[in-house]
C-alpha cells in the first residue's frame, strides 16, 4: 500500500498493521431480521469506564456498519507500539514529518482528542479502556462532503487487540487486529442512504484498512531511524512535556543495535530510504 499525504483522523486512533481485508458491510440486526449482538460477547464492558460503558454498548448492538480486520503481525518493540498506540499526537508528527498533512489533532484531556483530517472529517474520540492487550476507543464523528451536499454525524467503537511474542534471536514481534462498529445518528440518513452509505462504507473502510499500516509503519520507523524519532518528537512543543520525554526513554532503550542515524524519507513505492 502507498503511502498518503493526508491519512484520515481515524489513522491517528488506532493500531493495526499493513493492509486489514475489509468485509461487506451490513445492515443493523435489526434490519436483517437477525439477533442483535451481545456487546458483553464482543469485549468485556466492566473494563470499559463506566461514563463510556453504555455508549459502547449501544454503538455495538445498534451498529449499522461493522468491519472485522484479519490478524496480522510485524516486527516491533512492544514499548514503541503502545507508545504509538497511545499518543496519537506523537505518531501524527512523526507522519507529517515525512510529508506534508493537512491533519490536526489536540489532546483535549487524559484520554481524549480532538482533530481534522482536512478533508470533511472532524472527530473527538475517547481511550475508554486502555491496556497492553486490549485497547477499545469511542469517537464521534461528522462529515461534510467538499461542496456540502452531503452530511453525517454518528459514533465509532474501534477494538483493538493485540498480542506479543519473541523470536528464538530475540526479535520482538506484535500481532493484533482491529474491529470497528458505526452507529449513524443523523437523522433521516436511510432516506439519503444512496448518497451516504458509500461514504459511510468507505470511511470506515479506509480506517480499518490503513489505521494499521500508518502506526505500523511508524513503529518500524522508530526502531530503523530512533535518533530521527527522538529529534522530531523533542520539538513539538505542543506535545505535554511529559510525554515527550517519557518517548524519548522509550526511544534510548529500546535502540537497536546497527540503527541508522538519518532520516527517512517516503518514496512513490511506499518505501523509504535514508537521507
């Protein structure tokens, strides 16, 4: 997969890795006729905060679209990945460091953000649960088509799981895989669903798809280029002070031997190459 110039707010959310194989997407249970699903049976909502638990539970039972991304694993060190994981501001900046973006993002509180991806999209979501293995974020969304003829507000439930494991030689590898659940609010959307559900389809279509690849690719970036990582990171002021240095320990100790020095830099491929 190439790499984009303006990745989505949802890329800034989410861990998984290269490219998740998206499925059809599906009506509510209620509208197939089918039984709707256990939410408890998805994850384990008494882990989730208690104010989010039952906003979570109702994306996922009432969802109108859902994807389910295939596992997949990459070489990564468990610290960075959940670095990344958890502080999409600093992997955001690692991003528009190799190119131009016109993406914003703000931490708003503890587990919260607020950002654009310059395109029509705006969203604030909320970490509402948070550990090594099992990661679960709940976002409000609204679109607004470039001319405007086409809007939509609803609520994403991403899950993401993730499991670790190491070589016989050592090398740190993570496994994960994300699932989505959307919930559309607007009003009367059904009447407009041949306008809006290809939107609806192809966002949440490129949030599974490439939320993965963007943060996978970053975490192996850290690892290949960590003096890069520490030096970009160490200049964003508008990052909490605290988490910058908290990245840059993370960086020194998981530095592996033969790393380079330089830069990367994106190429038409999708690779990169030292400069």
């Amino acid at each position: 997969m190439e790499p984009r110039s303006s990745p989505r707010i949802f890329r800034y959310m989410v861990v998984a890795v290269a490219t998740l194989a998206p499925v059809s997407a599906r009506p509510t249970a209620v509208e197939a006729g089918l039984k709707r699903p256990d939410p408890s049976q998805v994850l384990p909502l008494d882990q989730v905060a208690p104010h989010a638990r039952d906003a979570v539970a109702e994306v996922i039972r009432d969802a109108h679209f859902h994807r389910q991304g295939k596992s997949d694993t990459f070489p990564c060190n468990p610290r960075i990945y959940m670095k990344l994981l958890n502080e999409p501001a600093v992997t955001l900046a690692l991003w528009q460091d190799l190119g131009p973006s016109p993406a914003r993002l703000q931490q708003t509180a503890a587990n919260r953000y607020q950002g654009t991806d310059g395109a029509g999209t705006t969203a604030t979501w909320e970490f509402v649960l948070r550990s090594p293995r099992l990661n679960v974020m709940l976002c409000e969304l609204d679109y607004v088509s470039p001319r405007g003829n086409a809007k939509l507000n609803g609520r994403i439930v991403l899950i993401v799981r993730s499991g670790y494991f190491k070589e016989v030689n050592g090398e740190s590898w993570v496994q994960h895989d994300i699932e989505a659940f959307v919930k559309v609010d607007s009003r009367g959307w059904k009447a407009v669903a041949v306008t809006i559900k290809p939107i609806i389809e192809k966002l949440l279509e490129d949030q599974v798809r490439e939320a993965g690849w963007f943060v996978s690719l970053m975490g192996r970036l850290v690892e290949i280029y960590p003096s890069w990582a520490n030096e970009v990171v160490t200049k964003q002021n508008q990052i909490a002070a605290e988490t910058r240095t908290a990245f840059s320990e993370v960086v020194k100790q998981t530095r592996r031997e033969g790393a380079f020095e330089g830069r990367p830099v994106m190429v038409d491929s999708g690779t990169t190459r030292t400069r």
